[in-house]
C-alpha cells in the first residue's frame, strides 16, 4: 500500500526517544518539551511556543484564553477538518461558516468582507452579529492543504472590525506569506502534528504567539492550572493538554529533518504538476504569488473525482476525497453559512488528495500518475 500522507521517521527519532526511556524521563515534563518549544518558537518567528498534546486541543486552549464562551460566535470557514469547528463548540460558542474560494479552496474574503459589513455592527471595541445579537470576539482562518489567503487583507478585515485572529495553521507548518510564518500572523497560531502531518510526534500540537501572558496562560491552562510549584493548589479549571516528552524528543529529531521535508514536498507536487497538469480537466490549488506554502498535501480537482479515487484506491494507492463541507454534517446544519454559490460543496465533489508522504518514490507517483491518465 502506497499510504496518502505516512510519517518519515529517518532522522535522530530512535536516539531521543531512547533517551527518554533510558533516564525516565517519558512523561510530562523534560528537557526536550522546552527543546521542541524553542525550536518551534525560532522556526515560526515567535517568541513563544507551548507544546499541547494534539492541535485540537492547542486550538480550544486559544479560545480558552481569548475568553470565548457559550453564546459567542467564531467565524471560520465552512471547508476545513471537523477539529477546527469541535475546538469552538467545546467552548459553547457556534461558528459562522464562510464559503471558501473557489480557486486557493481558502477562506473566500470577499465574502467576509461582505459579511462583516452587512450582517455584524461594532459596540464599542466589539463586533455583534446584527441578526442573533451574539458576540463575534474572534476569527479563525484555516490554512487549508498549507496554502494561505491573502493575510494582509484578513488582518486589516479583522483589525476594522474588532475580531482576534487565531490561526488553524495546523498543516500549515513552514508555509510562509510574504516571508512571514503561517501561525505568526494572528494572537495565536497552531501547529498539529498528528501522523499525516508534514512532522510528527504521533499526536501532539503547539500553539505559537508573540504576546508573553498568553504563552504563559496556555502553559497554566494546558497543565490544570497548578499555580503552587509545591502543593496542589489550582487556581482556575485547567486542563491535562500537555505533551509528553517522550513525542516531544521525536519532534525534535522531526523539525530537524523539517526544511529537507519541505523541499521532498516541493518536488512532489513538482512531478505531479508536471505530469497531470493539461490532462483532461484536472486542475491544481492555486496559490497566491506572496504565498509559499509548504505544499503539505496534492490535491486535484477534476469532475472524474469519484472514478480515480475508486481505481487508485483498488491499486492500494491511498487517496482521499476532500472534507465533507461543515454545513453538511449533522452538528453544525444549524449553524450560520454564508455563501453565494456553495463552492464547497462543489470542491467536496472534485477534489481529491493523492500520495504525497516525503519518503514516496517517483516511481510510486509515476503509478499514481498512470491510474489517473487511464482515466482520460
Ligand atoms: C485543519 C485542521 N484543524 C485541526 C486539526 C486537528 O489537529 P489534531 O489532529 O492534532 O488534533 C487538523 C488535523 O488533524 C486539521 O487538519
């Protein structure tokens, strides 16, 4: 089986993690949590890093910290993983759900922009939604596949319009716009590093920031909020989204090989450009000239979706059809989505994701290239 997106374990992984369980140290604190934090803080260009024990998890704690709370809305958008929507409802709040572009497959802006101007009101230094009378104290775009919008526009959008940005970079680690890190842009930002990251620690995430109290605050929440280095005294509902540090060592040796990931992806999606790009209707994300992103995941969008992931995936050539649209799962149907055309529903229909792990051969993508030729 050729996987979709499989972990590359070629690098120091085996020696620190052995040094974990040769001296103890496994558990939830340890030299190579503050290591992978300061490692991550440096790479993104933030100051501060704090390890969580899987992305959803880095995501709630954001809004934890942001005061976000039942009642509240957080506007996101309506194509992305389920974690980024559970992440807001864990807190009471619901999402509004804006439609994405039909071309980058990010959050759509001008529809935001259209929203923000037509459907919400400020009060003071907040933003209200006009219809429900809820709150909108944030904003919580999805770097989807690594790619980015246009960063410059969403910050002005939401710095007019009173919203905190906290980034769902979650598969966005090493995409950059304009030389600047994806997670670097918002209050906070947050990286995953579940298996079928572009670096992995098994399961575990990281929330990244510039602003010191909140580094801090999400060190105490994420640790049940001890605030006696001595007695067990706890100071407000915390919660156990620590990493061990054990993952942490094979994070790590992962960001250590992370800028030679980063050009195995380029070269991927090289090949599949090269090979795919003009046969029949097949047509690549596309991506902003102040967009370098890291190219996490190829994806194709072409209306013969459904007969190349039936004949690749009885080739055991693993791939994917994109994420079913958020309004369209029973949770969230209720919820606000604002759109003109549905384009998620359309990319939900055309898209499909193909092999892409760093270690893939090219005579692997060569296969994945011919199964889908054959369909034409
Ligand atoms: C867009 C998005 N948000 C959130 C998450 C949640 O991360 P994790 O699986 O580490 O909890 C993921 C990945 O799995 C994701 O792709």
């Amino acid at each position: 089986m050729v996987l979709l997106s499989g972990p590359n374990i070629c690098g120091n992984e085996w020696k620190y993690v052995k040094e974990c369980l040769d001296t103890g140290w496994v558990s939830s604190v340890g030299a190579y949590v503050d290591q992978f934090e300061k490692m991550t803080a440096a790479y993104a260009g933030t100051p501060y890093a704090v390890a969580t024990s899987s992305g959803t998890t880095a995501l709630h704690t954001c809004l934890i910290i942001e005061g976000v709370q039942s009642g509240d809305l957080v506007i996101t958008q309506n194509i992305t993983f389920v974690a980024t929507l559970n992440s807001i409802c864990y807190t009471g709040a619901r999402a509004v759900l804006i439609d994405v572009d039909p071309d980058s497959w990010q959050m759509n802006l001008d529809l935001l922009e259209k929203f923000l101007d037509e459907e919400t009101e400020q009060r003071g230094d907040k933003c209200f939604h006009k219809a429900s009378g809820k709150r909108i104290p944030v904003i919580m775009p999805v770097h989807v596949l690594g790619n980015m919008c246009d960063m410059d526009r969403l910050v002005n959008l939401a710095t007019t319009h009173h919203l905190t940005i906290i980034e769902d970079s979650t598969e966005a680690l090493g995409s950059c716009y304009k030389g600047k890190h994806a997670g670097s842009f918002g209050k906070m930002g947050t990286f995953s590093y579940n298996g079928n990251k572009i670096i992995t620690t098994g399961g575990g995430g990281m929330i990244v920031t510039s602003d010191e109290k909140v580094a801090k605050r999400a060190k105490h929440l994420s640790t049940q909020a001890k605030s006696d280095p001595f007695e067990y005294f706890h100071d407000e509902i915390g919660y156990n989204y620590r990493l061990v540090n054990m993952a942490a060592a094979m994070g790590v040796a992962q960001m250590e090989q992370l800028p030679n990931f980063l050009l195995r992806k380029k070269e991927i999606i090289a090949f599949y450009k090269q090979a795919l790009q003009g046969i029949g209707d097949i047509s690549f994300q596309e991506v902003d000239a102040d967009v370098n992103p890291n190219w996490w995941m190829p994806t194709i969008k072409t209306n013969k979706q459904a007969e190349i992931l039936k004949k690749l995936n009885e080739e055991k050539l693993q791939s994917r059809p994109f994420w079913i649209p958020m309004n369209q799962l029973p949770m969230f149907i209720e919820d606000l989505y604002y759109h003109q055309n549905d384009c998620s529903d359309f990319i939900y229909r055309n898209c499909l994701s193909i092999p892409c792990s760093t270690y893939i051969s090219d005579s692997e993508m060569q296969k994945v290239v011919d199964v889908i030729k054959s369909v034409f």
